[in-house]
C-alpha cells in the first residue's frame, strides 16, 4: 500500500482475519459448544452466526467456554443490549452477576432467521482487563410481519482463560446455524 509520504510498503503476511473452525449445527440439537477456539494466537475474534433458526419460539443464549470444556454457569456476567423492532418497540435488556447472556433479547419465531456478528476482544495480562464480547444481532420473520436489530455488549469476570462460547435456546432445540470463527492479528 502507498503511505502518506508517497514510500509502497508491502502488506504484511500476518496482519488480516484468518477463518479458524466452521460449524454447522444439526437440525434437533440443543446446543453449540465450541472449544478450543481462543488462543494467544490471534489479538481477537470475529464469530458470525448464520441463519439461526429455532425448532420453537425461542431466546438465543449464551455462555463463556474455559479451559478444555468448562461452561461457565456462575454469576460472571455483565451485559447490556438495545435495539428495535420493527413496528417501532424498543429492546432493552442489562444485568450484573448473571449467569447467561440474551444474545437475541426478544423471542425469535421458528419461521425466521437470525443473524450475530459478534467480536471477542482476548486482553493481554492481568488486572483490571476482563473479556468482553461485542454483538450485533438482525432477525426477521419469513412471514415478513416480525424483525428485530439488537447491539450488546458482555463481559465475564473471570481471570481464567476464555477457550470458547456455548450457544443454546431457553426452550426447544435449534433447526439452523452456522457458525464461523475467525482470529484476527492488527500488529505483525
């Protein structure tokens, strides 16, 4: 690329978001645990779900994944989400000490799909730092007559290190989702 003062640099091979795991969940299963997952490899990860569908109308959730497989159920999490539906009603939804995250604050329907582009931002030390997950969220009823975009932000306070994310519905199993991990480097 061309820097301000006109100097070609070359880019560098290892800046750029690379495609870790692709997981297709099967049509009947309740849940998507994906482990091992986050490493010191990448800076931070880039997570899309891709046309979730539940078997019924259903919350999609999730939960922090550490170590080998350990589902973090305790009162670790921190969240807030806005957004709208389309007939103008807002979503709010916020909470300390919680032991999930509403990644789709409103009830989904089974004739829809979802959409999540969610980024992990992996800190680097100790101290105040703690992981934090950013998301957007897009569903619409094929029936045309319900659709939501929701925002949100969790934090899990936890110093152990996060390996990866469960994935369930409060009720009922899920009919579709495809889920795609990318790590991502910004400093050679």
């Amino acid at each position: 690329f061309w820097r301000g003062d006109a100097t070609w640099v070359a880019p560098s091979d290892s800046q750029g978001l690379y495609l870790i795991s692709t997981t297709t969940v099967s049509t009947g299963d309740a849940y998507a645990t994906l482990t091992s997952q986050f490493t010191d490899t990448y800076e931070g990860y880039y997570i899309q779900l891709l046309g979730w569908q539940p078997s019924t109308a259903a919350y999609l959730l999730t939960q922090v994944v550490t170590g080998a497989s350990t589902v973090e159920t305790g009162s670790i999490y921190s969240r807030a989400s806005r957004g709208v539906q389309d007939d103008g009603s807002e979503i709010n939804d916020y909470g300390t000490s919680g032991s999930l995250v509403y990644i789709n604050p409103t009830t989904a329907r089974n004739d829809g799909h979802g959409n999540v582009e969610m980024w992990f931002h992996r800190p680097q030390g100790v101290g105040l730092y703690k992981p934090q997950f950013r998301w957007i969220s897009s569903y619409y009823s094929n029936s045309g007559d319900k659709g939501s975009v929701v925002y949100g932000f969790f934090q899990a306070d936890t110093t152990t290190e996060l390996t990866g994310i469960k994935l369930y519905q409060d009720t009922g199993t899920i009919n579709d989702l495809q889920i795609k991990v990318y790590g991502y480097l910004m400093t050679p």
